[in-house]
C-alpha cells in the first residue's frame, strides 16, 4: 500500500486556550485537528496533575494536526501566535498517512 509524507504537529496548551487555538488555525487554513485531555505531566516547573485542582483551571489538551509538509511553516506561525505567551509545548514530527488527499 503506497503511504505519502504528511507532518504531524502536537500543541500542548492550557485548556483554557483551546478555543482561541483552533479558531486560530482553522484561519490559518487548517480544516482537521484532534484534541486530547492532557491528564499529568512533568515540566520546567515540576509535576502536575488534574486531580485535586479547585481553580477554574481545567489543566492541559493537546491539539493534534496532520498536515501536507507545505503547509507546515503557516500553521506554525499561526500556533506561535497563540502559544509563545501562554504556557504550551509544540512538537512536529514527521508521518506517512495512507490518504493524502484528506490532508
């Protein structure tokens, strides 16, 4: 089966950004993405986790996209947007999805 190169990107975000994020990258020209909770984790400030939390704060998601290898720099500009003055970690791998047309 012939697979085609794809790029996949993760953006780790609080949850309270998910919003502006996807709205953001949906302008960007991104037409799919996935979100996850993002449960606990280990960072530059130390361990945390959801349990327990009583602050409005609804702790992390992450928003994954599979893109065409052109359309990379555009996404990450508009991610960057968002990210680079909240906390939030991004990750761009490459992939091989079975359906380029879907991306």
């Amino acid at each position: 089966m012939q697979t085609h190169k794809a790029k996949r990107v993760e953006i780790t975000i609080e949850q309270v950004m998910q919003t502006r994020l996807t709205r953001t990258l949906r302008g960007a020209g991104v037409t799919g993405y996935t979100v996850l909770p993002v449960r606990a984790g280990s960072g530059r400030s130390g361990e945390w986790s959801r349990s327990g939390q009583i602050s409005r704060a609804e702790g992390m998601v992450q928003v994954v996209c599979i893109i065409r290898p052109d359309r990379l720099d555009t996404l990450l500009e508009a991610a960057f947007a968002v990210v680079e003055r909240h906390i939030g970690v991004v990750c761009v791998t490459d992939c091989e999805v079975l359906r380029a047309e879907r991306f």
